[in-house]
C-alpha cells in the first residue's frame, strides 16, 4: 500500500476517534461541539468479506455502511431527503482494476430510514428498505417484479428467479419479518432488490 494512503488512512482513523471524543463531550454538557452528518472513514481493500452490510446503533443514532467501489477515481458523498440517506458514487479520475470495501458513518440516524446507493451509471442499490430489516438482497438482474423472489430458509433473501438459490442458515429473526416491517422483493432499477 503506498504511504499516501497509509497516512490517509491514520489521518481518517485519527479524525474518527476526535469524532468520539466531540460525542463524549457533549453528552457530558460541557462544550457544544458541531458533528459532521457523516464520515466517510476508509476504503479497505484487503478486506475479509466484499459484501454490503449496514450496522445499526439505535442508542446512539448511528449508522455504519460497508459497500464496494473502485480503488481509484472514485469519492461518494451522502445527501439525506426526508428519512432516506442517498450514498452516490461520482467519478473524479481513472479508474483501475481494484475493488474496496468503503466504510460510511451517518450520525443522528432515525430507525425508520432508508439508504440507497447510486452507483455511477444511476442505477440504485437499496441497501436497506427499512432499518430494522436485516435481509439481504442479491441485485440480480430483473426486469419485472415476477423475476424477483425471495429465498433462504426464512425468505430473508430477494434474488432473481433465474439465479442459482441461495443458501442461508434456518434461523428466524424478527428482522426477517416482511410483513410486519412492510418491505417486499421487488425489481428496482432492473435489480432485484427488498424495496
């Protein structure tokens, strides 16, 4: 990894921990410090697993989001409209033949929100229809809403009919409750995708 990016990378780690301490501090009523809506904090390409994932803290209102992009080229931003966070992906260089795992914090996150990624082509990626559901979403290719269905042990996963079926563990959690937290697998932007 060249030393730019390592000095990046510390310089991010650093600013992140300075976010902890601003939080502590205002807790504690002291000082009003103002907190970024967001920071994005690393583009990890060694990392252990390439798929998205979204990690919900409701005491503290905060939202941590995994998604892959390119190494290079590459700066997302996030833009909120009503209680959906939009992650949009813009092209600032070139691009190269690497993929990372990018990590997003959003601070003062209500549970009922939603976030959309916007790729660079415009097409959308649901990342979660719904905080509280946790089911996952395969982005397969669709072209109406009867390509797309939902499979796993607890139908906790949207793929495409046309798919291999996926294979998933014979839990039920109440995050995988579709009915009570009102999302369905539907085709979005030629993806199948829980909406």
């Amino acid at each position: 990894m060249p030393n730019f990016q390592k000095e990046l990378m510390l310089a991010l780690f650093l600013l992140s921990i300075l976010l902890v301490v601003f939080n502590s501090i205002l807790k504690m009523g002291k000082k009003e410090v103002i907190v970024p809506e967001y920071l994005i904090i690393s583009c990890d390409i060694e990392a252990s697993s390439y798929e998205n994932s979204l990690n919900y803290d409701k005491d503290n209102k905060t939202l941590e989001i995994k998604f892959l992009i390119n190494c290079c080229g590459i700066n997302t931003s996030v833009e909120k409209s009503g209680k959906t966070y939009f992650i949009y992906e813009k092209q600032y260089g070139d691009l190269c033949k690497c993929l990372c795992s990018q990590k997003t914090m959003i601070f003062n996150v209500e549970n009922d929100a939603r976030v959309i990624f916007i790729s660079l082509d415009n097409r959308k990626k649901i990342l979660s229809p719904n905080l509280e559901f946790c089911g996952k979403s395969t982005y397969s290719e669709c072209q109406t809403d009867d390509d797309c269905v939902a499979t796993g042990c607890s139908n906790q996963t949207c793929q495409s009919k046309y798919e291999e079926m996926i294979i998933t563990t014979c839990e039920f959690r109440e995050c995988f409750d579709v009915a009570r937290l009102g999302v369905s697998c539907k085709c979005v932007d030629n993806m199948c995708q829980w909406k």
